[in-house]
C-alpha cells in the first residue's frame, strides 16, 4: 500500500499543543475514523491507525449489503483528557477540522473520548454531525439519521448499545478462537487490560458467555481474584474514564501493580486500552495463550515474533476491534436497525465469518493471524477500487 493521501498537524493557539489529521485513502470521497485524545499521540500513531482503518473498512465489505465501505482515517489530540483545558481544545480542534468533517472525513469516539463529549464539542464547533460526510451516499438521510439516533438511544443493563457493539465483536473473536481449538468456555480466563468502553463491553459478552475474568486493570492498578471478579459490579462502578471505584472490590479481590494484568494466570488476554501495551521485554511475562487486541495497536512488531514462537496467537485489532466501526454503518445505511437483538447477532455473524477466514489463511499460508489479516486486505482492495473509486 502507498502512503498516506493527507497527513496533517495542527497547533493550537491557545494551549501550544498539537493535533493531527490522517486520511490514508478515499473511497466514493470519503474515509472513516475516530479521534482520540492522549498524552503522547503523535502522526505517526494516527497514520497506524487510519492505515488500520483502511483495512477494517475493506475487511467488513460485502457486495450483497447496504453498507459499502469506506476509506481509512484517523485523528488525534496530544493532550490528558481529564486536564481541565481538554474540552476546550476538542472544540477549537473540530473547528480547525470541519471543512474535512464535513466533506471527507466521518469520525467519533476513540481511546479518551467517548461518543457523547465528541457529539457536544462537534456542536459547539459548528458542525451538523460527525459523520455527517457520508450522509451524500445514503439513500434516504432522514430515515438513515433517524435510525442510528434510535440505536445510540438504546440501553441495555444499563450499558448504551453503541458501547457494547464493540465489545460484542472483540468477545466473539474470542470465543470463536476458542471453539475452533475446541477448549470449553468454562474455566477459561480472561485478563482484560482496561474497563472503558471496549474493556468493559467486552468483560460482560465474556462473563455472561461463561468464560471467568480473573484481572482487570485499569489507571490505578490490577484488580485480580483467581476464583473470578464480579464483573457487573465493577462496570456500575466505573467513572466515565473506564477507572474502578476500589469501594466496591469484595474481600477475595487484590489490588495489584499495573501491569500484573500481562502475567496473570489466564488463558486469554483482551489489551483493550492503550497503544503499544506489550513490548519485546514485556512478551516473556505473558503465560495466555491468546491474546486478542481489543486495542488498536498494542503489540509492538517485536513482540510479537516471539510470542508466536512460544505457540502465543495474537489476533489482530484490525480484526477483532472492527465491530464498532461496522456497526455504526451497517446502521446508518440500513443493514440493521435499532434493536439490540438483531444487532449483536449480525455482529456475532460477521466477526465469526472475518475470523474464520483469517485463521483459515494463516493456516493455509502458514503464517500469523496479523499477516492472513493483510492477505485478505490485499485481495480486497482492488475489487473495492474498481466498483467505488480509489482515491490515493
């Protein structure tokens, strides 16, 4: 694949700190990506994972429905998202963005934002939507936008759909790798770094499928008991950064170091908040033996060589974190509708289609997960550039 079409950086005025726009490739003149705000983003960040993008859009194609895929992009914002100057800055970001919101690039929450914040700084900068520059390619706006208002609007146990479709797709890569290994959702453990809105979704699916979450962690450190946490408890508990009130931990619960989550005994491991979480040092603490990227991003090239030598399968985030973005689309364009029924099923379909195929060719080619994840990207491509257009 070439490079980027665009790659932007922005300065704001007010506070010195940067931004940074993406956009590896149009598709119909559009791509789609999140925006998220941490300290430490760079461009080069945002360009892995627009280039991610590219390839999550390409991956969800399917010439029987509605919802036709997107180019890739991404954003990003170098700054804390609980520091008191971070909703200003959001807001003076958007603004310097909109003419690219509202004609080429469709975004929404990401690691630090959630979809709510984004939604009220995407007003407050003027903007209609943000992902108001796909509305030209539906059939019909009104009912599109009115379909994916309703969705947003649904709850369920307490926890909005448009947080638990992601969640759902990440659980379901996990119990599809484990079906195909034919191991037993019960007694399986799960470590889950991170209880935001990916963690937390994906904590749930895996509990109630009956799989045991041993750690969590989030902020302040590792929450840990061997006979399995409380999960629901913990979810109620959470602020709006994904970090556990420790009030409600029961006597059996441990308080552990950060990243105690990387050795703890369990089966499979769901980084599910930052970036680059698992370097070539860390690889050798690691005793899963899945570790499924909730995350965009968070095993280093370096880690993950070795980790295939110890017999670790490491399934890639452009696969197994692509439920949110689809769900957003299969929505607006009307694959599916509001109902959360229908949506996790779809969802349940697709990730156990895309992850089959994925693991059919890394047998095939005997190779990783990742490096079958790209092979069929590059199958992919060019047919979406000879229907759509292709603009690099």
């Amino acid at each position: 694949m070439t490079a980027p079409l665009m790659s932007l950086v922005w300065t704001d005025h007010v506070t010195g700190r940067r931004g940074f726009l993406v956009v590896d490739r149009l598709v119909r003149g559009v791509a789609s990506g999140g925006l998220r705000m941490r300290p430490g983003c760079t461009l080069e960040e945002v360009a892995g994972l627009a280039r991610g993008m590219t390839m999550k859009e390409a991956l969800h194609y399917n010439p029987e429905g509605r919802y036709v895929p997107l180019g890739g992009a991404k954003g990003g914002i170098d700054c804390d998202p609980q520091d008191p100057r971070a909703y200003g800055l959001l807001v003076r970001y958007l603004r310097a963005m909109r003419p690219y919101v509202e004609s080429c690039w469709t975004t929404g929450e990401d690691l630090g934002l959630s979809q709510d914040l984004v939604d009220r700084a995407a007003a407050e900068a003027g903007l209609v939507s943000c992902v108001q520059a796909v509305y030209p390619l539906l059939d019909d706006e009104a009912a599109a936008r009115e379909r994916l208002a309703a969705a947003f609007a649904v709850e369920v146990d307490g926890i909005g759909l448009d947080e638990l479709a992601g969640g759902c797709g990440v659980a379901e890569a996990v119990l599809a790798a484990l079906d195909r290994a034919a191991v037993p959702y019960r007694g399986t453990r799960v470590a889950v770094q991170g209880l935001g809105t990916m963690g937390g979704a994906t904590a749930r699916f895996l509990a109630r499928a009956g799989l045991t979450v041993v750690a969590v962690a989030d902020v302040k450190g590792t929450v840990a008991n061997p006979a399995g946490l409380d999960v629901e408890a913990l979810l109620a508990a959470r602020d709006a950064y994904g970090t556990v009130d420790r009030r409600v931990l029961r006597p059996g619960d441990r308080e552990l170091p950060g990243d105690a989550w990387l050795s703890a005994d369990a089966e499979v491991l769901v980084p599910a908040a930052v970036s680059y979480a698992v370097d070539a040092a860390q690889a050798g603490r690691i005793r899963a033996r899945w570790i499924v990227e909730a995350a965009n991003m968070p095993v280093l090239p370096e880690a993950e060589e070795p980790l295939a030598a110890r017999g670790v399968t490491v399934l890639p985030d452009v696969v197994v974190n692509s439920g949110t973005n689809a769900w957003w689309w299969w929505t607006l364009f009307g694959d599916i509708g509001a109902d959360p029924d229908e949506a996790f099923a779809h969802i349940r379909r697709s990730m156990r289609a895309l992850v089959g195929l994925m693991l059919d060719r890394a047998d095939a080619d005997g190779t990783t997960p990742r490096a079958a994840a790209h092979a069929l990207v590059t199958d992919r491509l060019p047919v979406i550039a000879e229907r759509f257009g292709w603009y690099r």
